[in-house]
C-alpha cells in the first residue's frame, strides 16, 4: 500500500486517485443503467437480464470486491481533499466564492458524494442481500417503489448521482491532462448528456411502475 500512502501525500496524487476510481464508478453505472433499462420491457425481460448476470457469479463477486475496494478510495480520498480545501479557504471569505467559472455541480461535490454514499447502503440493503422467498428482484423491486416515500428518495437520489457525475466525467479528463480547448467542449457535452441518461434512465422506473402497476 506504499503507492497509496505516497500518492495522498500530494494533491495531484489524490486528484488522480479520485479520477481513476471515478472512471471505474462510470463504467459500471452504465453498466447497470444498460442492464436496469430492460426493466422497461418488462417482467420477463428483465429476469432474463438477472439470471443472464447470475451465470458470472465470481465475476460479480469480484466486481463487487473490486467496487467496494473502489469506493474505500474514492471516499477517502474526496474527504482528505475536502477537509484540506476547506482549511485552505479559511481566512479568504472575502474572495467571491462564485469566481473561477464554479458551477452546482463542483460546488456540492463532497455534499452530493456523502448523500450518495448513503443511498448507496440504503439501496444495497433493499436489493443486494434478497431472500429467495420474499420473491424475485422484480417483484421486490415493484413491491418496494410502491412506497411512495422510497420513490421519492430514489428519485432526489439519482438526480444526485447526475449532477455528481456532471461535474466529475469533464473533471476527470482535466484531471489527466485531457483539458486542451478543442476537446474539451465535446467532453463536457457528453458529461452532461449521461447525467441525464443516468438520471432519467434511473429515476423513471419508479414512475414507470406505478403507472404500469
């Protein structure tokens, strides 16, 4: 762990750390955005999907383990550079805050990050660990956005995820030095068309299942 504890010992260390792992959370968010919209074909097509993904079992034990190693990284590492801007801006009040082109986006960034983090466990603990006899993840999943609270919440959630991803697909270009002027218009257009992928693609089932149920 020698190369962790070196590369946290400086910013552009931690800022790489935040934009490899980023990287891996948005390829298996549109990983699981591709897999979740055949939820919008319906019942059978879905569980086809689910038991499709079932035939890699240690594939996704791995994936799981690898996410969650991932996850480890990403947070403490968000929060050292959290903690250590917000000891670098005492004093300065007097700069305007908005200056420097900061958007929504990068300026809830550890805020949206902590609200995620905390679905996430929410989200887990009613999909990840399903017992075989409350039914199958499609009926646990009709059966749980049928609450019209955990609709909501999942729904401000996903909007979360799609402003947090905005800011951090371009941020992560930038970061590995992919920031010249001709590419980077196109960069941000895309960052911004998967937020609202994820975003709709996401926070649409609930409203999809109670209109269809």
């Amino acid at each position: 762990m020698n190369w962790f504890v070196d590369a946290m010992r400086t910013s552009i260390g931690k800022k790489l750390l935040m934009a490899v792992t980023g990287f891996g959370f948005i390829g298996f968010i549109l990983i699981h955005l591709a897999g979740n919209l055949t939820f919008y074909l319906g019942r059978d097509a879905f569980l086809a999907y689910v038991t499709f993904l079932h035939g890699f079992e240690p594939l996704i034990v791995v994936t799981g383990v690898t996410l969650l190693i991932l996850a480890a990284v990403h947070v403490t590492t968000g929060t050292v550079l959290f903690l250590q801007n917000w000891k670098a801006r005492q004093g300065r009040y007097a700069v305007n805050k908005n200056a420097g082109g900061r958007t929504i986006g990068s300026a809830t960034m550890p805020y949206t990050g902590f609200l995620i983090l905390l679905f996430v466990v929410l989200h887990l603990s009613q999909f990840h660990f399903i017992d075989p006899a409350e039914g199958n993840v499609h009926d646990v999943a009709v059966a749980t956005f049928s609450s019209v609270l955990y609709a909501i919440v999942y729904i401000v959630a996903v909007i979360l995820v799609g402003i947090h991803i905005r800011h951090g697909f371009w941020s992560l270009f930038q970061t590995i030095g992919w920031n010249h002027d001709k590419y980077m218009p196109l960069i941000r257009a895309v960052g911004i068309l998967f937020a609202i992928a994820v975003a709709v693609g996401f926070g649409f089932v609930p409203i999809f299942i109670g209109i269809t149920t």
